[in-house]
C-alpha cells in the first residue's frame, strides 16, 4: 500500500478528538491516494477510545500512560506497517484544514522530506491582547519554522533514516527534527495549511503549546 498515514496521539481528549478526527476525514477525502488514521490513547480515563472509534476507518490503539514520544512512536509504527510512504502528525486537540494531506503529498511529489507547518492557537479562547499579539509576530506567507507536533510531516524513509521518536514526555518533535536536520533532509516550512490548535493553558504535558501560550500570556499582562 502506498499513501499517508496519519498519527494521533490522545489523552483524556474525549471533547475534542470528534472535531479532530471530522477534520482529517474532510481532508482525506480530497487526496487521491489512501489514508491511514491511527489514533493512540495514551492512558486515557475517559471516553476518547470510544469517539475515536465511532469514526468510519480510524484504528484505535490503548496504552497505558506512556508519554507523547512512544504514543507518537507507537503511531507511526503502525501506519508503517499498512505500507505508507508519508506520516502526518497532529494532536488531538486540533484540527487540519482540508487542504491538510493534499498539500502534504504534493510536498512529498516534489521530493520534500519534512514538513514543518504553521499552528495558529483558537482566538476566540484567548485575550484581544493575545490575538493581537499573535496577528503581529504571525505573517501570512512567512512561516516561522517553529517546530510544533501538531502540523508535522515526513517520509516514511526519512523517519527510519532518523530512528523515529524518542520515548520523551514533551519536545519529542522538536528531538526528531533536530536528528532529521542533522542527515540534511529536504526540509520546508510552510503555512499552506495552517493547523488549528486548543489554547488552553493547561496542556497535556507540563511545556508544550500550552506552556508558550501561558508564557505569551504573562509577558502581556506584565
């Protein structure tokens, strides 16, 4: 099989996962080529198993808590082992727009190894000071090439060049583009299909997106 595969990783994401997966369903059905979705639910106590599969096509894979690096890892391994030749990473909290995978395998075509895509936090959950200050630092066309696990894609190949995840409890993207960086890949960054993010403050993990918003947050109110 060749096509993508696409890597969830989930914890106690039962509100949100819904919206997510709705996303990827709107955008695979607008690449010509085969998607895989794995959804894995890192030690979840709610129901987020259960949403995830009410959705036509989706695998469901439950771990005890093991971190966002090995779910990450646990997820790439199995859409690797359906046969695809690209992963497309985001999390459970956000959602992809529907050019999301066509855009992606059209980087892939042209011989692209990484792509590194643009997050853009839920305005209406933030402050006007921090929404203003986001338009501000953010130009359209001017990706920033900040690293970010929700908007994150590669090749198959590049991902075993680069030996996968690492087993970290946050950072675990920024971990692997650094190794993928180091081999020379292919790399771009690109706000051609900017992922839609949670902002809230109080992450899954104790840094992550989160953390730089609430970071974000008191250099305003200071």
């Amino acid at each position: 099989m060749s096509g993508i595969g696409v890597v969830i990783p989930a914890r106690d994401e039962e509100d949100l996962i819904g919206d997510c997966l709705a996303s990827i369903a709107r955008a695979s059905a607008l690449v010509a080529v085969p998607v895989v979705v794995v959804v894995v639910a890192d030690g979840c106590s709610d129901s987020t198993a259960d949403v995830a599969r009410g959705f036509a096509g989706v695998e469901v894979v439950e771990l005890a808590p093991v971190g966002v690096g090995l779910a990450r890892a646990r997820g790439v391994a199995a859409v690797l082992a359906r046969g695809v030749e690209w992963i497309a990473c985001t999390d459970a909290d956000s959602t992809v727009p529907e050019n999301w995978l066509a855009e992606q395998w059209r980087l892939h075509r042209e011989g692209r190894a990484l792509m590194i895509g643009t997050v853009r936090p839920r305005f209406a959950e933030l402050s006007p000071a921090h929404v203003a200050h986001w338009r501000a630092t953010h130009r359209r066309g001017f990706p920033n090439g900040h690293v970010h696990g929700a908007n994150l894609g590669l090749s198959a190949a590049a991902y075993h060049a680069a030996g996968g995840f690492a087993g970290l409890d946050e950072h675990e993207d920024v971990d692997l583009v650094a190794r993928l960086r180091a081999l020379g890949v292919d790399e771009v960054a690109t706000d051609a299909c900017e992922v839609e993010t949670s902002a809230r403050f109080a992450g899954r993990t104790a840094g992550g997106y989160a953390g730089h918003l609430r970071r974000i947050e008191a250099e305003l109110a200071g």
